[in-house]
C-alpha cells in the first residue's frame, strides 16, 4: 500500500489488472446471479425490514447453515461462506456470487445447492426469489434502498432518468472470463463489447414493468441507457488499439462520486475527476490504490476490465437460460478459433453500429436491424460458434446452449414468451406470472 505522502501513479494502478494473468489450463468461468424477492402474497417487492424482509431471510439463512455475515455499518448487507457471497444490491435483489469454477457444471453444482438451502426459508416468509430484469408489479418510487452509505449516495449522484429504476428495480447475471496476458485480456474485452448487444437481445427478459407492458423486450437495458453515460456505456473504441494504460484513462478521467478514508465517505459529487485527485489531492487527501479501486467499481460500462473480465449485460433468467449465457462467453472467448470466427461475422459492421444497438436492442431485441440483416441472424451464428467450439473440448458443456437455442432458433426471446402468455392465457395476471418467473431457479 502507497504511503500517504507517495503520488499514486498509473503504473502502480496497472498492477491491479496484470496480476490476473492466468494460464489458459487454468482458466475459469464466474457468474453472478442476481435476483429480485417477490411476496407471494402480494407480488410487491419484499423490504429489507421486518420479520418477512430480506434482512430476516439472511439472518435466518446465516443461522441455519454457518454463513458469515457482510456488514456496513452493523447492517447485514450480505453472507459470505468461503469463497461464495450472497449479497444485496440496492433495492434488495438477492446476488448469489459463487466462487470462479473450470466447468459450468460446478458452478450449476454450487447454485443449485445454495437455492436448496434458500427454499425453505424463502417458503416460510411467502418471498419468491424470481428470474426477471425489473420489479414486474411495483416501480422504484415504491421500493426502499437497503441499508449501505454507498448506494444512498450513489442515488443521489446519479443523474439519469432512469438512475432509480436500475438502482432498485434491476437484476441481471454477470459472466466472469480469465485472461493470460494483456494483449489476451484486450482481445477478450473488445469482442465481449461486440457480443453484448446480441446477447442483451437474444436474453430479454423485462418487458413487463409496474404492472404493463413497457413496449421494450428488456427494460432493464433501458434503464442502463439513462443512468449515467459518464460512467456507463462502452468503454474504448471497439478495435484492437486498446490497452490495460486506455481503460485506467477511462476510468480516471470519470467524475468522482465519492471517496472513503478511515471508514467515512466523502462525497465528491463529481467535482472532480479521478485524475485531478490523483494529480492534486483533494481537501488534503491523496489518492491511493484503494480509492483507485472504488473509482473503478462505481465505473459501469457493459464490460468491465479488473484482473479479469466482467460482463454485465444480462437480464437476470431461469433454468438453464443462465448457464448458456456462460456457456457462449466460454465456447467463444476462450478458443481462438472461435474468436476469429466472431471478428470475421462482425467485420462490416463499425464502432458506430455496435454503439447504435445498445440502444435499439432493448425495444426490439431479436427483430432489431443492423445493416441489411437482423440480430437474430448474428445471434444464430454466435450460438453455433460457441457450439462447436465447446464440443471440442469434450467437457459436455455445450449441452448448457440446448436451452437459449429453443428460444432464439424459433426467432424468440424470454420476453417474447411472457409477452404472449401475458396478453393471452395469463390475461394480465400477476400471479402466473409471477409463478412463472420462479418456477425455474
């Protein structure tokens, strides 16, 4: 750790990102799984208050099978068992972060044994757990931030429309990939953007928000869009002249929304950025590797760079669903082969056109234009890459892409589904949806 006194140089800061170099026999896959506590009773989102809320469940939870808790100042914002967390996020969505694994099937493993551990304790207090990517019956004026300084701040700093909706009404799944080198880590990273947009579309699953129909296949997405495009979006300009040295640029050069020393936070309220701190301090404090490191968590782009890679596009889903979204990161992004085949399917396509998706995909998804084509016809190709890349490796993993292959060969998406059911058989009515939505953790 750098001395009060030293200048936090970019050199230091590079440190973080190439310890995570990994040799590819080594290579992992993580997910973060989040979801959003529905009451079974009343299909409103579940507080983090009360013998029936979130703060209880994990209580009990920790209780029952010897978890440690996660605490900010003495709440319990989450439980963490060795290697595995299970964390809040902003509005309550319960976050099931398990341990990096070399196959799908333990992470599939690990997941299905916390969710068995988790049923009947979420059965007791009438609190289903369900896989969606916004609050389907109540919007965020109407759900309460959980107890954690960070996120109140962060509330207050955020700026766009849709700030609240992705800070209390959200929940995705994020992949994790391994790198080997920098020049290895910048090739994933650049594809990893490229892909995102199709594989935002081909996992829609939000278009039912506050009770109706939003008109967009993931609103989640939308909600992205309008939360701050300082620190969201794409980071770099989607080619290969990218470096470890461009994202700590990126990152730096973002406002700051605070700064925590000896347990206090300091809000900056963008009055800076981090490079400014870095170069001139602020109020008498020196930028240091753990500020750096907190500027670089409250940076939300659709794929973050750390010592690995962190995609976070997804809208939260069921089943097996959230298995293929790792099993295509995996089929392609680690295979080279595969990746050459990614670049040559999007080698017409600009900067520009990847930029112009993130902000189509969400209404249309699948059906979106690009060019003289649609998504669905790149995310077909993707599927298949992704296929025979994973069946060269004999580990029965491609058996993970049976299920997003029933949706997107058919043309259609998770939401696609809710959709018609919705305006059909469901009429309307929350609570099949709602049973829907869990039937498959």
């Amino acid at each position: 750790m750098l001395r009060l006194e030293e200048k936090l140089e970019k050199s230091d800061i590079l440190k973080l990102y190439t310890k995570g170099y990994t040799k590819p026999e080594d290579f992992k896959i993580g997910i973060e799984y989040e979801r959003l506590p529905i009451n079974s009773n009343t299909f409103k989102n579940v507080d983090y208050w009360g013998d029936f809320g979130v703060k209880n469940l994990l209580e009990t939870f920790a209780q029952e099978e010897t978890w440690d808790y996660i605490t900010d100042n003495k709440n319990i914002i989450g439980l963490k068992h060795k290697h595995d967390t299970l964390t809040l996020e902003p509005g309550c969505q319960v976050e099931i972060s398990a341990k990096p694994e070399r196959t799908i099937f333990e992470l599939k493993h690990k997941i299905e044994n916390i969710n068995a551990l988790l049923k009947p304790i979420t059965d007791h207090k009438n609190i289903k757990l369900i896989n969606y990517g916004v609050s389907p019956l109540i919007t965020n004026k109407a759900i309460n931030l959980i107890p954690k300084k960070r996120y109140r701040i962060m509330a207050k700093y955020l700026w766009g429309i849709l700030s609240d909706v992705m800070m209390r009404e959200t929940a995705g799944i994020q992949c994790c990939i391994d790198f080997q080198s920098e020049e290895d880590a910048i090739k994933k990273f650049t594809l990893a953007n490229k892909l995102s947009p199709f594989m935002t579309a081909m996992f829609a699953n939000s278009p039912i928000r506050g009770g109706v129909d939003t008109g967009y296949k993931s609103f989640r997405a939308l909600s992205w869009l309008n939360t701050d495009n300082d620190r969201c979006g794409f980071c770099g300009n989607l080619n290969n002249d990218f470096s470890f040295e461009k994202y700590i640029e990126c990152v730096i050069k973002t406002p700051i929304i605070f700064i925590q020393k000896n347990n206090l936070a300091f809000e900056i309220n963008g009055a800076i950025n981090f490079e400014e701190y870095m170069e001139n301090g602020f109020e008498g404090a020196q930028a240091t590797l753990e500020d750096y490191e907190l500027q670089a968590n409250l940076y939300f782009p659709e794929v973050r760079m750390r010592n690995f890679i962190e995609i976070r596009n997804h809208d939260c889903v069921g089943g097996d669903l959230k298995y293929a979204i790792l099993a295509i990161y995996k089929g392609i992004l680690y295979n080279n082969q595969a990746i050459d085949e990614c670049e040559e399917l999007f080698k017409t396509l600009k900067s520009k056109d990847f930029e112009e998706l993130r902000y189509t995909v969400p209404k249309n998804a699948l059906q979106t234009k690009i060019q003289k084509a649609k998504v669905l016809d790149y995310a077909k190709e993707i599927i298949s890459i992704a296929e025979k890349s994973l069946k060269t490796e004999q580990t029965g993993e491609e058996l993970f892409l049976d299920s997003i292959k029933e949706y997107t060969f058919k043309g259609l998406t998770p939401a696609d589904v809710i959709l018609k059911n919705w305006n059909g058989c469901w009429n309307k009515n929350m609570k099949k949806l709602i049973n829907y939505l869990s039937e498959f953790n």
